[in-house]
C-alpha cells in the first residue's frame, strides 16, 4: 500500500513529536522518581503513587476494600458461640463456633477494642475507642440496648466480683471508668498508668491488673520504668503500683487458675545503645513478665526470643484451665507461643536472685519452656479459649479469620473465614509488611514496634551508626503524615518512599531495603491507612471553651504584651498554620544539644499534639509547658517569656485541642461555602 505525501509529513510529524515528548519526558520522569526515592533504579511506574496513595474520591473506591480486623474475643459459657470485635468494621461478630461459620454482625461505635460477657451470658459490653463508649448488647436479639459513656478511649474491659460494675480501661486518658450497671452512670475514674489497655480480676476476687503500654517520663539515660497498677475490687480504690523494669507496652495479662502467677506481655527495648547494636541483638527483646502472687511477690521477666530468632509485638496471653500452658500471640511474626508453666515454676524455683535478673536479658532461656512456636495468618491478636481449655480461638486481624487449635496436639485444625474482601490491596498488603518483623535483622522487631497504633512509643532512641548517646530521636507519629514531607527530625527524607526504603535498611533494620514492590505497599498504607483519633478528650464538642480561645488568640498574636510586633519567623502561627500545624520548612529554634550535629529541625505537625509526650526532637520536654518555661530561655521558639503562667496554660490547653487536618480542612470548606452563600 502507497502511502501518499501527505500521510508521510503526518506520520513523520507525529514520530518527531513522539520523540520529543518521549525523551525530555522520561528524562523528567525519571529524575521525578529519583528524587521521591532516594534511588536511581526505582520502577518509573505512576500508579504507585497516583493510584494507590489516593484516600477519597471515586479511585480511592476502586482501589481500597473495608476489611474486618478482628482484634479481640469472646467465647460463651457453652462454647457455642464466639463473640469477635472487628476493629476496622466497627461491628461485633458472632460465630457459631461449632459450625464454624458467622452468624450475624452487630454495629457498635467506632474503632471497637474488647468484648467482655455478663456473668449470665445474656449481655456482651463493647469498647469503642474512637466513640469514648461501651456498648451494651442484648445477645438474644442481637441489638444494641445501651451505651455506656466513659473516659477517653476505651479499650480492655472487666466485671466486678459481685457482677454490678463494669471497669472500663481508657487508653488515651490514661484512666478506669467504674460504671454502675444498674444506673448506667460512671461513678469515678481512677487514674492508672500510662496508656493502659488491659484488665483482669485476679482469681480471688480481690484486686484488678491493669495494664500500660507507655513508660513513665523519664531523662534519656534513665532505665525505662512502666506502671501495672492494683485495684481493689471492694472498695474501688487504687491499692497500689508495680513496676515493670526496663520493660513497656505490656498490652495484656492472664492469671493461673490457682491465683499464684499473673502473666503480661512485654517489650524489653534497648534504647539506650546506638542502633548499630541491632547486630548483636541489642535493639529490641521480647516477652513475659511474672508476678509473683504473695507477700513480697518477685517480678520476673523471662524473653520469648532466641538467639537467632525473635518473636516480637507479644499481644495476648491466656492460660489453660488445668493451668499447664500459657499461650502468647507474637503478631509480628505472625506466631502463637506455647509455654510450660511448670517448667516456668520450676525455672523460677531453682533460680536465685541474680540468676532471675540474668533471665531477663538471656535470649536461650526460652529453651526452657517454650514447647512450640505456633504458624497463624497474619498479625495474630486476641486470644480466646473455649470452657474445657480444649481449643484456643485466635484473632488473626490482616487475614480477616479466626484461626482454631487444638490445645493437646498444639496443631491448627480449622480457620474460620469471617466475610472480609478476598482482595488483599496493595495498602493492606502494605499494612502487613508494617506489622510484620520478617524485613528486620533476625525477625527483631517491626515498624508496629515502635509505632504501637501506628503512633509512637514515648522513647528516644540513639539512631547513630556509632557514638554513643550522639543525636538521640524522639519517635514521631504516623497519624495523617501524607501531606507533612518532609520525613525525620532534620528533614533529610523528602519522602515516605525513602524513609521506609534506603534509610530504614541502613539505619535500622541493617537488611536488604524494601523490593521495590514491598516499598509501593508499605508507602501506600502510611499514606493512607492511618489516621488520628478523634480528640474527644480535649476537644468533644468542637467547641472552644473561654479559656482555650484565649490561648489560641495568643498562639496566633503577632504582638507582645508590650505592643511590640514579634518577628514574623518567631510567631507560633508562622511555623505552625492549621490543617497540619507545620508549614514543612526547616528551623532553628534554639534546642540543639551538645550532642547534636549541627543541623536545622523539620517543623513537626502538632494535631493531636496532647498524645505524644514527650516533646522537642531528642524527648528532653516531658511536657509541653516545658517546652516554654526550660527550654526556650531567649524565646527563639516563638514569643512566650512576656506570659504569665495562666496566659501560658491558656495556650498549652488550646494546643491539646488540636485535632485531625479533616477537621480543620471541614471547617475551611463550612467557611468557604458560608462566605459563598452570602
């Protein structure tokens, strides 16, 4: 076929236009990639982040699924029946545990915790953490009969001895809600530890165990310390602390059947030494802690760890009836631990003193006592065991699925599928890979590690290749950091993409980075997977009270209390504008250390900012008062030496306001569409 003239110029037209769009456009793409990156090899692929980083609109639809998570459950008196909260599903869901197949699935309020059932088994009570409730259920019809308001983020629940109190643990408060289930009304709240979420009636009726999760604020240098506190059941007082050494996030306990031991889970972090030490299995450990039930009971820690292998994000515990295993899900490592306890007793019995506190840092110990190593589906969680001890029901929340074992063979003989999407996104495979320790040196710990709720820990860490105690780092949350690049205290990752690829692995994890694959996941789900509590503790109505619109006239003033103009780069509203609170630049505002490196500091975003003591990049401020009144002597981090002490409350109260950037986003577009009506 002859081509005509005409045709040829066109042809030839197009094919120089090809090239032209293609060459300086690849060049462009490519240089494009490299720089989000941090690499020159990365797949020049669009999709990754224009696809699958986007959280609304029509191709967010497309692309995400609403899965189950089931975190925590329950089994009936009769064994017939499972009780599972799904987290993200904002539902309870019941099973026929015999026919191994779901029932029904009961909303409740938002982000639910726990499920704890009546002494008659009629009622089942449901936490939920982001609504500040518990719900009460009618099992017999299956609907929601009450709600029953608490505290600020409630999570582990339990019954009084006598069966008329409800005790509910609030995690963001830091407090136990005590509800008069005749009335329905909170009678008090007893402050507990930092950031609780479990609680157990011990078997003789007396005390509650409850749980923490965040150390006690402390100088870095100092040993970590974390609270269990005791109360007594009778008169509904605090009767007293525990401490936990050199140990945090001990999520949930169990008691043996005879009362002697309580069982907790555990982390032993080692932030006290450079990350270096990751090598030598000296970043993070974990396991149990024991207490002793008597008169001068001792508190024993013993690791799950092996020398080789470790076993971290220890969640749940239980201990069968006849009081012979113990039974411990290792999320991160998607594994359930099973324990001797009466090789526990006798490790515990022919040990003395010193080789006790030697146990707590020996990685063969668990040699021991722990009998088997359990596989589960991903990110095991809350465990359950029927009446007769016969079966453990596991939570496995990223497989959406109760996994079933049986506790005499310790082998898993059902899966129970509780109707979650069969397709697994590119962000939920992303929020497997941050849940799961297999991309760290040994299995030592996973991104869930140090970011517990995808949030922060509360310790500083010495992230030097060498040096001791140079540049210490205070975590930073990952709650809605999409829009805050760019990453780490000195702003070096201009993004998620080469926070979590190059520098995870040679900082932290000292394995092989991310496939490139793996790295588009894990990027994804940071990007778009997680977000901020509502702040119902400081902010419930979205209203500001009197004093707190004070405080936020003079976070946003640009004069002093002379009438003296402030620089504008010393203005708190300058380095911290609303939705996220940072304007993403770099700044000196005097907090530098003598063990710093002399560099500048990313501005840090400041929603929800009440939840993440302690502050300043290396955690020195326990408070943000501190901030202010020792550690900005010449007012280099924003005008605030000319307040009085009740204007400077004023402020910090305004600042434990600030909530998530959807709320202050919302409150643009209100305006916005006011200012067009009128």
């Amino acid at each position: 076929m002859k081509i005509s003239t005409k045709n040829r110029w066109i042809l030839g037209i197009l094919v120089l236009l090809g090239l032209i769009i293609y060459f300086p456009g690849h060049k462009f793409a490519r240089a494009h990639v490299n720089y989000r990156t941090g690499v020159e090899d990365h797949p020049l692929l669009c999709l990754n982040c224009h696809l699958y980083m986007n959280t609304s609109g029509p191709i967010a639809k497309m692309v995400n699924e609403d899965y189950l998570s089931p975190i925590n459950l329950a089994v009936s008196k009769d064994g017939s029946r499972l009780y599972v909260v799904a987290q993200e599903g904002n539902a309870l869901i019941t099973v026929d545990a015999d026919q191994e197949k779901v029932i029904n699935k009961i909303e409740v309020g938002e982000l639910p915790h726990s499920v704890l059932l009546s002494n008659d088994g009629q009622k089942a009570y449901v936490s939920n953490q982001w609504s500040d409730h518990v719900s009460v259920i009618d099992l017999s019809t299956s609907k929601v009969v009450d709600t029953l308001q608490t505290a600020n983020g409630p999570a582990g629940l339990a019954l009084s001895a006598d069966g008329k109190m409800l005790y509910a643990v609030n995690t963001y408060s830091s407090n136990v809600s005590v509800i008069d289930l005749e009335t329905g009304e909170e009678q008090k709240r007893l402050e507990v530890g930092n950031n609780p979420t479990g609680i157990k009636l011990s078997p003789e009726k007396k005390l509650l165990f409850v749980t923490s999760r965040r150390a006690i604020l402390a100088p870095y240098g100092d040993p970590v310390k974390t609270d269990m506190t005791l109360i007594n059941d009778s008169s509904r007082r605090i009767e007293g602390y525990k401490t936990l050494e050199s140990a945090h996030i001990a999520e949930n306990l169990a008691f043996t059947p005879s009362g002697d031991l309580a069982v907790v889970t555990l982390v032993r972090p080692k932030n006290l030494v450079p990350s270096i030490q990751v090598e030598r299995g000296f970043m993070m450990n974990h396991g149990i802690g024991i207490f002793e039930q008597k008169k001068d009971g001792r508190i024993i820690q013993l690791l799950l760890d092996e020398p080789n292998a470790f076993y971290p994000d220890a969640f749940d515990v239980v201990i069968t009836p006849d009081g012979k295993k113990a039974f411990v899900s290792n999320s991160g490592v998607d594994c359930i631990s099973v324990l001797d306890m009466d090789s526990i007793r006798a490790l515990i019995a022919a040990s003395t003193p010193e080789m006790l506190n030697s146990c707590a840092n020996n990685l063969g110990i668990s040699s021991r006592f722990v009998v088997k190593r359990i596989p589960t589906g991903a990110n095991p969680k809350g465990l359950a065991l029927s009446p007769d001890g016969k079966k453990l029901y596991v939570a496995e929340q990223l497989q959406d699925r109760i996994s079933v074992i049986n506790t005499e063979s310790l082998e898993t003989i059902a899966t129970i599928d509780l109707g979650g999407p069969k397709k697994i996104t590119v962000a939920r495979r992303g929020k497997r890979l941050f849940a799961n320790a297999g991309h760290t040196f040994q299995n030592q710990y996973s991104c869930y590690s140090c970011h517990p709720d995808y949030h922060e820990d509360g310790l500083v860490y010495n992230m030097a290749s060498k040096d001791m105690g140079r540049n210490l780092t205070n975590v930073q949350s990952l709650r809605d950091i999409s829009k805050t690049a760019p990453f780490k205290w000195n702003g070096k990752n201009q993004t998620v993409f080469k926070q979590d690829g190059i520098r995870f692995s040679t900082v932290l994890t000292r394995t092989e980075q991310f496939s490139y694959p793996d790295l588009d996941a894990i990027s994804s789900f940071i990007m778009t997977g997680i977000h901020y509590p509502p702040n119902l503790q400081h902010n419930p109505a979205t209203e500001l009270t009197e004093a707190q619109l004070r405080g936020k006239e003079i976070f946003e003033r640009t004069v002093d209390q002379t009438g003296k103009e402030i620089p504008v780069g010393n203005r708190c509203i300058t380095c911290h504008p609303a939705p996220y609170f940072t304007n993403r630049k770099l700044a000196d505002v005097g907090t530098l250390a003598a063990t710093d490196d002399s560099i500048l500091f990313d501005v840090p975003h400041l929603n929800n900012i009440y939840a993440s003591a302690p502050y300043l990049h290396d955690g020195r401020a326990a408070t943000l008062e501190e901030i202010w009144t020792k550690y900005s002597p010449y007012d280099r981090h924003g005008v605030a030496n000319d307040l009085s002490k009740i204007e400077l409350n004023e402020m910090i109260e305004y600042l434990k306001t600030l909530s998530s950037p959807d709320y202050y986003e919302s409150l643009t577009k209100k305006k916005h569409t006011e200012n067009t009506s009128n």
